[in-house]
C-alpha cells in the first residue's frame, strides 16, 4: 500500500481474544493520511473489534497501535485522550442521546472540548446546514427517520474537524436512497473536510464508492487488501461471496 501522504493509522501485530476465542489474531493494518479505508467481512471476525482497538476502547492483548502519531496502545492515559480528541466515530444505531435535539447533540463534543456554548450552537448549526437538516435542529432524534439520525450522527462526529472518522456499518437498515446519501458523506469527510476513515460495511456497492482501499478481515488477520479494481479481481472465496450478493442485489455489476 503507498504512503506518499504519511500514515494516519498504524496497527501491529494486534492481538484480541475473549477467553479461548482469538477475535484479532496479529492484525498488521496500514492506512494513508486522507484516504477512507474500508473493513469487510464476515460478522463476527473483528470488524468493531478494529475500531474500538483504534479508539482506545478496547485493550489489546498485544501489538501496537498508533493514530496520527499517537500511541493509543501502551501509551499514557494522556496520549489517549490526544489521540481521542482527533476522533469522530459514527455508531452503527447513530447512537444520539435521546433527551437532546438534534442541535444540541452535534453541540455537545463541543462544548465537552470546552468551546462556548454560544460559538458551539453556532458550529453546530452550520454542520447541520451543511448535511441539509437546518430545519431539523430543534427535533428529537425520536422525531427523524433512521437516515436523518444518521446524518445528524455525521455532523456530530465531524464538527469538531477530526483527523480521523471511524465509521460502524454507517448505511446499515438504510434503503438504497438513503445510503447513497450517507455515501456521499462519507465521501466528503475525506475530500471536503480532509479526515482519514475506517468504514466497517458489509456493502460492496457502498465500499466501492467510499473506499480508496478496501480490505477483507479474515481469521483475525487482513486476507485481501487492495484499490477497489484490486478487492474486486481478488479470487479469495469471501471476497467473491461479496461480490456474488451485491451482483444479485443490484442485478448488474458493482
């Protein structure tokens, strides 16, 4: 994989198991700055595992992992919260708090952070502008459908311009509309607001209009990684499972 624009994110040797099972079994994972990378596989083979390892929400039972030059493995409690502060992470259910509107809910990382309230309503705002529901910030998440939460999720892990955006099954339950849409966010938190990204899915269609590089997660370790024309020539049986499914799906080719 080329880093002519130096690593965001570097995994070695990663180790995770609970008890007997070995869920990440010496993951080596590489991701150059300002590209999306995008984790497939089978359920059950890591994929969330990944992205709490790279949150520091996870210890691991050995390896190391760095995030924008940060250890976030074996590093002090400090170097965690720096490496954390780089972060966005959208949740697969959206996870927004259910007693706070939409505004409030993109304000509060940054107020967390400690920005004015006032400034963080403002900053709020215009990332809610940005991801077209201005008229949907004074709503409770109950009050939007699963794709506004979502995107309401967006502008919250990005509003406070993270380096780094780690995504879980963004367009997962999301019809075919709507995922296109998250797509194109996921697409702009590269290319409009300069983030690297890991994106947990299981969508090839989705991976391939994201991903600069989309990687098969397999028996604890990366089986396949390539450019999108690379994942897709790859003869590895899961890969073209994937392939098989979204071809059925779409009735053409990804």
């Amino acid at each position: 994989m080329s880093d002519t624009n130096g690593t965001a994110i570097s995994m070695r040797g990663v180790k995770v198991a609970f008890g007997p099972r070995a869920v990440l079994d010496g993951l080596d994972l590489t991701v150059p700055r300002g590209t999306n990378f995008v984790l497939m596989g089978l359920s059950g083979t890591g994929k969330s595992v990944t992205l709490k390892a790279l949150a520091g929400l996870l210890p691991v039972d050995a390896g190391d992992v760095e995030v924008s030059g940060v250890r976030v493995v074996h590093g002090d409690a400090r170097s965690v919260r720096q490496a954390r502060r780089g972060m966005g992470f959208l949740f697969q259910n959206a996870a927004l708090l259910r007693w706070l509107t939409a505004l409030d809910n993109v304000a509060l990382p940054l107020i967390e952070a400690g920005v004015a309230e006032d400034e963080a309503r403002d900053r709020a705002q215009k990332r809610l502008a940005d991801v077209g529901l201005s008229e949907a910030a004074d709503r409770a998440p109950d009050e939007m459908s699963g794709g506004m939460q979502k995107r309401v999720a967006f502008a919250r892990a990005t509003v406070t311009d993270p380096s780094v955006i780690l995504y879980d099954e963004p367009t997962t339950g999301l019809d075919p509309i709507t995922t296109r849409t998250i797509d194109d966010l996921v697409a702009r938190g590269r290319d409009q607001y300069g983030a690297t990204g890991v994106v947990v899915s299981h969508d090839v269609r989705s991976a391939l209009r994201v991903g600069d590089w989309i990687g098969l997660l397999y028996e604890g370790r990366l089986a396949v990684v390539g450019r999108p024309d690379e994942f897709l020539a790859s003869d590895h049986p899961v890969v073209r499972e994937f392939v098989r499914d979204a071809k059925s799906s779409a009735g053409r080719e990804p």
